[in-house]
C-alpha cells in the first residue's frame, strides 16, 4: 500500500456504504417505474379517463403530491406502466405546474418532479428522460422550465409557474394539462382550465383543505359541477403509517384544524354549526299518517338558490320531519313554484324579505309566489312571542336533533351537504349556502300553524304580535 493512500479507502464498511448510496441513488432515479399508488392515489388517476377536473382533498403528509407528481412525469415522458387505467398521450405534451409562491413552487412540486437541489433526476421524472431545465428567477435553485424527452422522440415541456405572479401571467398559453399544488385562487383556477380548451387537455388540484368551503372547493364538493370529479383521502388511506402513528399524529393537532388534516375534510372557521354526525339526524322516508300537520317553508334567492322544504309534525312525540326538500337558482316564482306545488295545499312560512317589492311590478315578493299557488301565511316567520333570532333558531335545530326530535328523510342529499358545511367564523354564523336549512328553520318556528291534509283555512293571532297570522286573504 502507498503511503500516500488513506486505509479508510480499503475499509469494507465504507465501500459498503458508498455501495448501498449508489443503489439508493440509482433507484430515486427510477422512482417512476418503481411507484405503486395506494387505492385512493389509483381512484384519482382512473378518473382523469373520464373527468377534465380532477381534484385530490387529502390529509397532510399522505402522498397526494406524489400521486399527481408521477401522474404528470407518465403525461411527460410517454411511460405508463402496465397497470396505468387512466388518460394517456401518445405524442410530447406541454404542461404548466404551480404552487402559490416562487418557494412553495420550488420546494413542492419541482422537488417532487425533479428531487431535490443538488439530487436532479430522482424525482418522478427519470433522470435519462431530462434534456435540459432552465433557470427560474428570484427564488435560489428555482427552476422555470423542464424540458423532457418524450418516448415518441419529441421533446415535452413543463414550466413551473406560481398563484402570486396574478391572472395575467397565467394567459395565453395552450397547455395539455395543469397541475394545482396546493389551492388556488379562483381567478387562477378559471385561466388554468381555459389554457387546457382548444387541446381537450386536462387539470389536476392537489391540497389539504384547510381555507375551507372556497368557491374552488364548491365546485368540486358541493356543485360536483360536470366534467368534476372528487378524491379524498385520509390518514387511514396511507399505508405508510402504522395506527400508532395515526393516532399519534391527530394528536397534535388542534380539534378545530383536525378533520382538514387528517380526513381531508374542508375546515370550516371555528366550528360546525351542527356538531353531529349526520347519522344522528338522517332517517328512512316512510308514509306520512293522515292526521299529521304539515308546514312548508320557504326561503328567498335568486343569485343564490331559493330553498323550499316541507315538515311533518308527529304532534304526540314532538318530532319534525323533513319529508321534502328542493333548490334552485335563477329561478322566477313562476318558475320555481309549480316544483314545490306537487307537495300539497299546506302552509308555507317565509322569512322577512318576503315584504321587499319588486322593481318592476311593486308587488312584495311574497305575494308573487301566492299569485303562483303556494298559499304564503300572512305575516313572515317568528315565534309565537314574535321573536325571530336565528341564533335562537339553529339552538332550537341544534336543540331537537340532539333529543332525536327533528328528523330528515336520508336521500335529501342537498340538505345533507347544507347542514355538512353550515359554519362559524370567528364565533359568528355564516350565512351562505342554508338555503334549505333557513326554510326549515322558519317552517319550525311557524309549525303553529301546520295543518292536516284538507284543513279548511284558520286564523291565528298570539298575544304578542302586533298582526295576525294566517293565510294570505
């Protein structure tokens, strides 16, 4: 041996290391060929067969950026494995990557696609796949595009691109598909799917859900607008985790933050309305006995869907039924009525803006659903005192399904979603998408005057209101 050279150069244990790092490198670069997706990574790849809008809504840390990660390395490359089932190209593609910042972008999806600085080629896309990468700007070790070779000989691109560079950079491109890592802006989202038009392209949302119900989300979870479809997955989907490590992670989380995190449950403000399982609530549907009073409610919209439900009070136990339930926006009353009129001749309550005008007639609106056959009580919705608080409202909801005395018929999916996603934020109700849940409040308040099938007209008058209430003479 010369005296020049180190011992450690001969020592066994370090050429066995230097050894199992090469295997370990060279395996991260064919990280492709070797990834088997978990039930639900291969649910959301099977959908992109069938769906232009896929979305992944998952607990942290359970490989949604890997599974759309691989899925844009296959588009990119052309080399889909033998179990692939979802949407191939035959031909180099082009497609954006986004994150919401310069450094999200850089250490989410480029470190998933790439590896990571300094480890070029042991991300998704193999390293003997990559022509070139050009370098991003203002964020160290950024990069801004991936040029790839694509099997067909031809050269695929992806450019990295982020939320806070606004709209209009987002504009102009034709893509063949974008990827979302983490939430985007509407606006964003919108100019995203438009890039993917004239190709018949496609886009993909990989996040946790922790802005709660935004209008990106609604489209996916609460619209299911066409072309969507909807993946969640949960802690309990990442084989990767023993239980004990389950456990151990929703355990440091806060209660209000845990569903998003570890159910992939969009986080709604500070606490659910309703904080019970839906179970608790839901019932078969069943035929309503004759002598049981029944009272419809109805609550205004236009931009936002008018909501119509109808209640069966069991008097002797003092449940409530929601037996029926309908919405739908941009709807006239002409419109709207003849869908709920199959119902009955039963009592209808309504809130306050039932009294506002209309521009164009001067008739209240209230009196316009009447002139369509709904027989609309006289005065708008309060308690027998003349009150009409809606948090005394939804305690009184909150009160009865608790005691099991408020009930819905289990396929009213609508009103499920309603009450689902019905929230606080900072301690206060937020008002948005209760359409069904606001008629069923006032129909609630007003079942004083629910009547039986065939009833002839009455008259009430409590002590405490200034007006009757009754039918519209």
């Amino acid at each position: 041996m010369s005296s020049s050279q180190s011992p450690r150069a001969y020592d066994p244990r370090l050429v066995l290391r230097r050894i199992e790092h090469e295997i370990g490198t060279r395996l991260r670069q064919k990280a492709l060929s070797t990834y088997r997706p978990y039930p639900k990574q291969g649910t959301f790849h099977e959908a992109g067969l069938l769906h232009r809008e896929r979305l992944l809504m998952a607990a942290n840390q359970v490989g949604k950026t890997i599974a759309a990660g691989m899925e844009t390395a296959m588009h990119l490359t052309g080399r889909y494995p033998a179990w692939w089932v979802g949407r191939t190209f035959e031909r180099a593609t082009h497609c954006w990557a986004s994150g919401k910042s310069g450094t999200d972008t850089r250490d989410n999806p480029q470190r998933i696609l790439l590896g990571r600085p300094g480890e070029i080629g042991t991300g998704s896309i193999p390293k003997d796949a990559i022509v070139s990468l050009s370098t991003g700007r203002g964020v160290a070790d950024a990069v801004d595009t991936i040029r790839v070779r694509h099997r067909d000989g031809d050269i695929s691109t992806c450019t990295l691109k982020t939320y806070d560079q606004g709209r209009e950079r987002w504009q102009g491109e034709t893509l063949d598909l974008v990827w979302f890592d983490e939430e985007p802006p509407e606006d964003i989202y919108t100019e995203g799917l438009t890039r993917t038009n004239a190709t018949g392209g496609f886009v993909y949302i990989t996040f946790t859900p922790l802005l709660g119900i935004s209008n990106v989300v609604r489209r996916f979870y609460v619209d299911h607008a066409p072309g969507t479809h909807i993946t969640q997955m949960t802690l309990e989907d990442a084989e990767h985790y023993t239980a004990e490590q389950r456990e151990a992670i929703a355990a440091t989380y806060d209660e209000f933050e845990r569903e998003a995190r570890t159910q992939g449950i969009p986080q709604l403000g500070s606490g659910r309305v309703f904080p019970i399982n839906e179970g608790q609530v839901a019932c078969a549907s069943f035929e309503i006995p004759r002598h049981w009073p029944r009272i419809s409610g109805l609550d205004f919209g236009y931009d936002h869907p008018t909501g119509a439900v109808q209640l069966a009070w069991d008097r002797d136990a003092d449940i409530l039924y929601c037996i029926c339930a309908y919405r739908e926006r941009h709807k006239t009353p002409v419109q709207f009525a003849p869908c709920v009129r199959p119902w009955g001749e039963y009592p209808w309550a309504w809130p306050h803006d039932g009294l506002q005008h209309d521009k164009g007639s001067g008739e209240q609106l209230m009196a316009q659903y009447r002139a369509q056959g709904l027989k609309m009580l006289s005065v708008r919705a309060t308690y027998e005192d003349g009150t009409w608080g809606l948090e005394a409202g939804v305690t009184e909801m909150l009160d009865r399904m608790q005691t099991g005395r408020l009930k819905v018929f289990y396929h009213l999916r609508e009103w499920f979603e309603e009450f689902n996603l019905y929230h606080r934020k900072d301690g206060l109700i937020v008002a948005e998408h209760e359409d069904l849940l606001s008629a069923t409040r006032y129909a609630m308040m007003m079942r004083r005057l629910a009547q039986v099938k065939g009833a002839s007209r009455t008259h009430f008058v409590p002590a405490a209101a200034p007006q009757p209430q009754g039918w519209m003479a």
